[in-house]
C-alpha cells in the first residue's frame, strides 16, 4: 500500500492558532485532501507539542480522515532538522532544507550519525 504523506508541514504559523480547535483541523484535513494528499508531518518550529494536539483532535474528531504524524523542526547548529514522533517511541530524524545555505557539511559531520535522511526538495 503506498501512500502519500508530506513530511514537512507547518500547521501553527499557517493558522495562528496557538491551540488546533476542530475547525482549524477540519481546514487543515480538506486541503490536504485537496492536494491529493493521504496525510501529513506537523513539524512546526520547535514546538513539539503542537502536532501532537492536532493529532488527538483529528483522532477524536476525523478519525481515519489522513493520517498525521507529530514531529517538530529544530534549529540546531544554523541548520533545522526535522523529528518525526512515530508509533513505539521511534524518531526519525532529516535535515530541512540542507541546500538553503548555511553549513550544510559541518553539521553532518558532527551530527550525521543522528540523522536518517535528508529533504531534497520543498
């Protein structure tokens, strides 16, 4: 079965909402389905808890509607990585935008043994 999911998607600085109410999730869900989406990574910046919420109000709300992953980007070092918070405790880790300038290669040799991909286009 595949699927199609974007894995770098900000929810909160789109919305304003410093909370996901079911209207806003509601939005949300209609224009990923509208982009022929099956669901989506929220990855706000560096707010961890935001993508969780937005996921218990579709579960609650829009069960099986698309699928929604928790996750975060981080800055680190000038560079964002992206966390995604999967099922069973497990992480996985890619850096955001490496080719946006920055330090791109310093950062991957001081933290590419904790990283599992990298995003090549936006």
């Amino acid at each position: 079965m595949k699927i199609k999911i974007d894995l770098h998607t900000h929810c909160l600085e789109s919305t304003g909402d410093s909370i996901p109410m079911v209207d806003t999730v509601r939005k949300i869900i209609r224009q990923v389905k509208k982009r022929g989406l099956d669901g989506i990574a929220v990855t706000d910046h560096d707010k961890k808890d935001y993508g969780f919420r937005l996921k218990e109000v579709a579960d609650l709300h829009f069960p099986d509607e698309i699928v929604i992953i928790p996750g975060q980007e981080i800055s680190l070092h000038r560079e964002h990585v992206v966390e995604l918070y999967l099922p069973n405790d497990a992480v996985f880790r890619f850096c955001a935008h490496p080719f946006f300038g920055g330090h791109f290669r310093e950062f991957l040799k001081e933290e590419g043994d904790k990283i599992h991909g990298i995003e090549i286009e936006r």
